[in-house]
C-alpha cells in the first residue's frame, strides 16, 4: 500500500492504547493518519474531503463523551457513506450521539478479561462466540438509541454497537489489548468489511 491510498484516520483521545491501534492498522498495510482530540475540527472536515479517509477510528481516551469535543462534533458533520470504528470513549461517543446514554457502570474495570458474547454478524466472522476480550473503562452504554442495534453483551452491559444504516460500529473493549486474543481478526474485519455492512 503507497501513501496516495487512502488513509485511516485516527483521531487520538490521549489514550495510553491508541499507538497499540495504529501499530496493528499499519501491521495489516494501511496507511495511517493520526490527529490529536484538540484538532480543530474545521481542519478536520478538510481533511475528510481531501484525503477521503477508507476509516475513521475514534480512539480511547480517559474521559468521557461529553469532554471528546472532536469526536463528538466529527460525528455530526462526516460524510454519511464514512466508515466509523469506535473503541472505548469512541464506542461511547457513538451512542452519545444518536442519542443513547452513557453511565458509571458502579464497578470500574480496568485491565480485566470477560468473556463477551457477539450475535455472529460479518464483523464477527471468524471470532469464537463467547470470546474473552481486555476491559478498561468505568462508563458503559446505559441506553442505546433506536438508530444503533447492540452487537455484543457482557450479561446487562452493552459491549459493541452497529448503525442500522451506516458504516458505524462501535465496541466498549479493547481489540488491542493482549487481553483480546482475537483482536486482530476483528480489526480485519472492521477494514475490510465496515464499508459493506448495512
């Protein structure tokens, strides 16, 4: 893959796991572009119509929705037809804005394996069902808006979100984490079928 591919575009929320996400999109060849959360978003949107980014990643990060003001406002204003791959604070800011709601989940998780069960979509080909997966978060979706359908769960807790109608998916583990076994086959399938599945 040569630079005039088109890129995947990560916007970093501080998290100390984003080098990790970007190390295994460029493992896998693509070519990656990588702006801080402070980016001003007017930048942000030329970017989007010049480079015509194949993803968009929304990182992890260790606020919450609200406080990833890029994220947030990047969702408003990309291109319908943008596949959107949301990881921890990226998943969350995804249900945030279509209108869910995001909560202390009351037990803080961090650096713990669950075994999360998926409902055996495209986006999990190839993946174990229930599959054990890295959790590091305090906050989870406590309402998931009609325009999102839920694609995997730990018992109540809602772990990955997928768009109705678009390219958007979301998953409130880490693909990256060594925790995540199977991670690498998801982020496959995220870069090869997002832009496919409706």
């Amino acid at each position: 893959m040569t630079r005039s591919s088109r890129p995947v575009l990560f916007i970093d929320n501080e998290d100390s796991f984003v080098y990790n996400l970007v190390d295994a999109c460029e493992t896998a060849g693509c070519v990656v572009d990588v702006f801080r959360g402070d980016w001003p978003i007017d930048e942000a949107l030329r970017y989007l119509e010049r480079e015509r980014p194949r993803l968009l990643v929304l990182s992890p990060g260790p606020c919450g929705p609200r406080d990833a003001r890029l994220a947030m406002q990047i969702l408003s204003a990309a291109p319908e037809e943008l596949p959107i791959f949301g990881v921890c604070l990226g998943h969350q800011c995804i249900v945030e804005h279509f209108g869910g709601r995001v909560e202390p989940t009351g037990a803080p998780c961090h650096g713990k394996a669950a075994q999360i069960r998926h409902d055996g979509g495209p986006l999990w080909e190839g993946i174990e069902n229930p599959f054990p997966a890295g959790r590091y978060h305090s906050l989870a979706a406590s309402r998931v808006p009609d325009a999102l359908e839920v694609t995997a769960t730990l018992g109540s807790l809602v772990m990955a979100v997928r768009h109705r109608t678009r390219p958007i998916f979301g998953v409130q583990f880490h693909p990256e984490s060594v925790l995540t076994p199977s991670g690498h086959r998801l982020l496959h399938n995220v870069l090869t079928r997002l832009g496919d599945v409706r």
